[in-house]
C-alpha cells in the first residue's frame, strides 16, 4: 500500500507540475500570439490613416480615425478610442472606455512605443493597446509625436475559450496518468514484494523448526542474490543443527548408558558397604573410618547414577506420568514421615480431602523431598511447608506447595540459574552433598505436571520455593497421560 501510494503521489505531483508547466506555455503562446496580430493590424491601420488626418485634428477628425480603425476587425469586436489633448472621440458613441488605465495611459504619454495590457473585467479579460501617432513628414526629419493617442480594447473571448480547452484535456489526462501510476506500482510492488513475503514466509518457517525450507531463486537480481544467501544460510544452519542434535543424543545416550552400566556394580558395591557397615564397629579405627568413607561416597554414587538415570529420561521424552487422584496435604505428610523430617518441618496444611487432584505421586514425592532437603541442608530451622489454594479470580485453579527456611537465602546473582543441572555459586566447592541434579529434576517434574517451580528470597530472609500445580481441569499434555 506504500508502494502504491508513493506512486500515485508521484505521478500525481508529476501530472500536476507538466500540466501547469504546459498551460503556462500554451497560455503565453496563445495571448502572444493574439496580442501580436492585434498590435500588428492596429499600427498597420494607424499608419495608413494618420496621414489623412488634419493637424491639429478636431473631435469629428479623431471620429473618424476611431471608427476606421475599428474597422479594421470584421467581427465587431474592437473598441477605440482617440484622444488628443483633451479632445476625446470613441468608436462607439459614449463608450466610458472604462478597460483604460492610469498606468497604461501614462506609459503612452510617456513614450512613442506601443503598449499593451491585459484587463481583468470581472467575467472577461480583454486586451487593451495604446499607441501614439508620429508623423514621418517635415517640418523635423524622422519620426515625431503628434499629440494623437490611440487607445483598442480587444475582448479575449476566444482566446479564454482555447484556455478553458486546455485546462479540460490536462483534467482529462490527469485520470489515466494516475490510473496508470496505480497499475505500474501494483506490478512494481508485485516484483518486489512478493520475493519478500516468500522471504518471510520461509524465515517464518525456519524459527517454527522446519530448517529444510528453501527458497525459489529466479533472476539475477539483488533480490535472486538474496534468496541464494538465504538458502547457504539455510542449508548452512540445518547441518550445524543436525550435528549439534546428533552430538546431544550421543551425549543423551552416552550419559544413559554409563548410568545403566554403574548401577550393577554399584548394586553389589551397595551390598557390600552393607556389610562392612554392620562389621565395622569390630574393626580398627583406621579400617572402620575407611569403611565408612567407602559407603558414604557409594550412597552419594548411587544417588547421582539415579538422578542421572532420571534426567536421561527427561532428555529423551521418556518422563511418563502415572497419574492418581490423591490428596495433597497427605501426600506431603506421607513425604516428611518416610524421611523422619516431621519434627523438623513446620507444616501449614489443609483439612483432609480439601485438595485434591489428578498428579503422579511418586514425582510429587521426589519434588517435595528435594526442596525441603535442600532447605533443611542449605538453609536454616525453622523450615516451613506450606499447602493452599491460589490462582487468580476467573482463572484456572492452583495448588500451590511453599518451602521456606530461614537461612541467608539466595544470591541474586545464583536465582536465575538454581533450577541448571551442577549449577555451583561457589566455583570453587568442587565437593557437595547432593548429585547437583536435584532442583533440575524438580522442575523437570513440576513442568510434566503442567505447572511452574520458581526461587526467591522473603523479605524477612530466608529462601522460599513456590510450585504451582493446575487443580482438577484439562492440565495435563496428553502424551503425559497414562
């Protein structure tokens, strides 16, 4: 629509300015060209009557010299008047001759050469030429004023009608010009635009994931060079993403199969530190500090092959839901109970069956159990756990779960980064007591549920997580049903 509206502005100014500068043209040489012919035929018929005109002439002289010049115009249509001193005779009996003006008037007295001016008379123009009477004769050699003025108003009828004709055909060529402007801009706005919107259409394509678009490359224009540019791009892009996914499912993989190859020996290794566990109150000190050491790093082994296990399967879409209506509040007894957590943790719980909803029990347990272990080991008593309903008026319903301590709480710096997998905020504790994987497969298990984990800090100090889980409703994607 630009395109087409800057054409039709161009065309339009350039219709207007040839048409102005063409009647400009045409005009000028229409009224020269009348003009010429009037001042020619007036001092043709001047000269040829001022000799027969008697000197000092009378008023019946000057008379006669009006109406024979009028003559001169078969038509009619001019009007003279003479004068000489103050003397004054008209070709038509009291003709106020009111087309003469003062300028005009002075400009004859003044000078021997013929003038002329153009009148504007309301609704006609008409042309007015005044001219003085010489003689060629003695008593003094050359040309000589006489003292007799002639004055002819000339009516511009035609010539306004051959103006108002030209105006008529600009007027008429405006209308195709700009209809033409239209159709070169929609042609020119087609050429252009529609390698563009393929451009946009394919770029669309590329970000929704389809890398293997291509476009057409017609011409060889700047807009063909632009569509070749963007299939190397294209092409250039989907091979780097196609190496990249293939280095991510050998990573993916690579991290399942160690995790699955780890968990038979640490199996038998698990079995084993039971053993030497329950042996090692009958060993030497050394030997049973070594023996302690060797089961506490194999638990730590194993929890980080499972939670390496767990996350594989998040990675490969494998993360199904066995979904179960439960109530809420006594699932998260059930989760503080079986760790020995509940003199430890303030609860804030609803009545029995006051929440209830379709979730996988098991994954809720995993998500309650890490964030109230990671408050209980990196923040501070008292830790609370809170359950209730939220969501906004009108809006879907919320279960939301609060874990809260009371410890220093969380960098600023670290709480957009506590959900990554290994995340450290101190670089240089290489050791920690958990796998490193636990709030990473906490928001694994919250997303699968359809709902939102997220970190901050309470004003009054302390960590707080805040997961937000969709109450009984359509919440779930339904490849995670089961």
């Amino acid at each position: 629509m630009r395109l087409v509206v800057a054409f039709v502005l161009v065309a339009g100014l350039t219709v207007a300015t040839t048409g102005a500068l063409t009647f400009r043209e045409a005009r000028t040489g229409v009224l020269q060209q009348s003009q010429d012919a009037v001042i020619k035929v007036l001092r043709a018929q001047v000269d040829r009557l001022a000799p027969q005109l008697g000197f000092p002439p009378g008023e019946a002289e000057l008379r006669r010299l009006t109406a024979d010049v009028a003559r001169a115009e078969p038509s009619g249509t001019w009007r003279v008047l003479a004068t000489y001193g103050d003397l004054r005779a008209t070709s038509v009996p009291g003709d106020p001759f009111e087309e003469l003006t003062p300028a005009l008037r002075k400009a004859v007295d003044s000078s021997m050469a013929t003038v002329f001016q153009r009148v504007d008379a309301g609704d006609h123009t008409s042309l007015v030429v005044g001219m003085t009477v010489t003689f060629a004769e003695p008593p003094r050699k050359g040309e000589y004023a006489s003292g007799v003025h002639v004055f002819l108003t000339v009516p511009q009828t035609t010539e306004r009608a051959y103006v108002d004709a030209l105006v008529t055909a600009i007027e008429r060529a405006t209308v195709p010009a700009l209809a033409l402007a239209v159709l070169l801009a929609l042609l020119a706005a087609r050429g252009v635009l529609r390698p563009v919107r393929a451009l946009r259409r394919a770029t669309r394509s590329i970000a929704e994931g389809r890398l293997d678009t291509r476009l057409a490359v017609d011409g060889s224009d700047e807009l063909a060079d632009l569509s070749h540019t963007f299939n190397e791009t294209a092409a250039a892009l989907e091979e780097s993403v196609a190496e990249l996914r293939g280095m991510e499912a050998r990573a993916r993989r690579f991290a399942a199969d160690v995790s699955h190859e780890l968990r038979t020996p640490l199996a038998a290794m698990s079995a084993v530190t039971d053993v030497l566990d329950e042996d090692a109150a009958r060993l030497d000190p050394d030997t049973a500090t070594a023996v302690r050491l060797i089961s506490e790093e194999t638990v730590k082994l194993a929890r980080l092959v499972d939670d390496l296990m767990e996350i594989s399967r998040f990675d490969a879409g494998a993360a199904v839901l066995h979904l179960d209506e439960i109530d809420l509040a006594e699932s998260l007894r059930r989760t503080l109970a079986a760790r020995a957590w509940t003199d430890l943790v303030d609860t804030d719980l609803p009545p029995p069956d006051a929440l209830r909803t379709r979730v996988d029990p098991r994954r809720l347990d995993v998500v309650v159990a890490n964030l109230v272990g990671n408050a209980l080991r990196h923040g501070a008593r008292p830790v609370a756990l809170r359950l209730y309903e939220g969501g906004e008026p009108d809006a879907r319903r919320l279960a939301v779960i609060e874990v809260s301590d009371s410890g220093p709480g969380i960098p600023d710096s670290v709480l957009p980064h506590v959900f990554e997998r290994f995340y450290k905020s101190d670089a240089a504790r290489t050791r920690t007591e958990g796998s490193g994987l636990g709030l990473a497969i906490t928001a694994e298990n919250v997303r699968v549920h359809g709902g939102t984990v997220r970190a901050a800090n309470r004003p009054e100090g302390g960590a707080v997580f805040t997961v937000e889980l969709p109450l009984p409703g359509d919440q779930f994607p339904e490849e995670n049903r089961w």
